[in-house]
C-alpha cells in the first residue's frame, strides 16, 4: 500500500516545487525547482486536450506519468531519480533519470 502525503514548505521550494511562465492561454511552461534542465509545457494535444509535454532528444513526448524516488533522511529529501512514462507519436516512452 502506498504512503502518500502532502509536500512540506522545504519540499516545495528545494525539491518538487515548480517555476512556471505563462506563454498564452493554451501553453504554459514550468521547471521543476529540483532539476532545472528539463522543461515541460502544458498544451493541448492532437484531440484538443491539455496534456504535459516535454522534450527529449529533439523530439516531444506527451507524459502520462512522473514518478520521484527520494530518501527522507534528515532534514532536506534527497532524490535519487525520476522515471518519466509517456508516449513519442503511436509508441510508448520511458526514461528514468538518475540524480545521484
């Protein structure tokens, strides 16, 4: 069973926190505080629906889903890496990213 819970103040500003830019009314684009390298917009895909893109060597993958592993010991969490899961055109993309 999962233990989720809420993102603390620290949690927000140093680690899963987000910076965002407003670019019109259909395409925002934010970095996540923790790892500024990669940048993703929210847009509307190809049926009209606003989704999570980002870019991955040169080409746009629309992201189904993020999932953050980190270690809880002490006072600042320490993430250790991010596993990316979406879809690039018809075929399905996963991309997991090691921070240590």
């Amino acid at each position: 069973q999962e233990n989720v819970q809420e993102i603390n103040l620290i949690q927000k500003k140093l680690a899963y926190g987000y910076r965002h830019k407003v670019i019109s009314n259909e395409l925002i684009e934010y970095r996540f505080v923790s790892y500024d390298d990669m940048t993703f917009y929210l847009a509307k895909n190809d049926k009209g629906i606003f989704r999570v893109f980002t870019k991955f060597k040169g080409e746009f993958i629309e992201v189904d889903h993020i999932y953050v592993y980190a270690e809880d010991f002490g006072v600042f969490p320490q993430v250790k890496f991010v596993e990316f899961f979406g879809k690039s055109k018809d075929t399905s993309f996963y991309h997991r990213l090691s921070l240590d």
